[in-house]
C-alpha cells in the first residue's frame, strides 16, 4: 500500500486523538503507520525535488486540516479533539474531505 494522501488520513487522525487525551505527533504518526500498515521504507521516504519526508509531511496536513476545521486543537502536549471532532464521528462518517472540514 503506497503511503495514503492528506485527505484519506483525516479520519484515522481524528480517531486517533478521540479518547480526549492530549496526543503527541509521535504517537499519531506511530497509529497511522501501524493502521495503514506502512512499512519502515515508506515512512522514511523523501521527496524527490524536496527532500523533505512524505509521511510526516502527509500527517502534518492532516493534522493543519482538522486543526482549522476545529475538530482537533493543539495543546501543551499534544493534539486533543474538540467537541466540534466528538460530533463529527458521532456522525459515524464514511470518510472526510478537506473541503468538508472548513
């Protein structure tokens, strides 16, 4: 499974930071690479004009997207959601756009 694009990882992130606790980006990171199944190559790999590394990369958008969509908030410690995320999944949605969160 090739590493999956911001928009595909705004679901599992929002569910990941769902049990209230303050989440570090380490921590996510480490959830969406076991819950996509990623191996240690693609989590390291780097863009080719870049340089920059894509699954940290990817996670951060997704991270940014429902930060300015409100469903998640940074904290002192970590990523938390919000009421706004607790609605969203009590929703049971299927997937989230970008578009959907702003």
């Amino acid at each position: 499974m090739p590493i999956p694009t911001v928009q595909p990882l705004l679901l599992p992130v929002l569910r990941i930071v769902a049990d209230q606790a303050e989440q570090s980006v380490e921590v996510i990171r480490k959830r969406v690479k076991d819950e996509f199944k990623l191996t240690d190559e693609q989590v390291k790999q780097t863009h080719p004009k870049s340089g920059k590394n894509v699954f940290v990369n990817r996670v951060a958008w997704a991270l940014a997207h429902l930060v300015m969509g409100k469903e998640i908030e940074l904290r002192e410690h970590g990523y938390q959601i919000t009421e706004r995320g607790l609605a969203v999944l009590k929703e049971n949605p299927l997937d989230l756009t970008i578009k959907g969160l702003h």
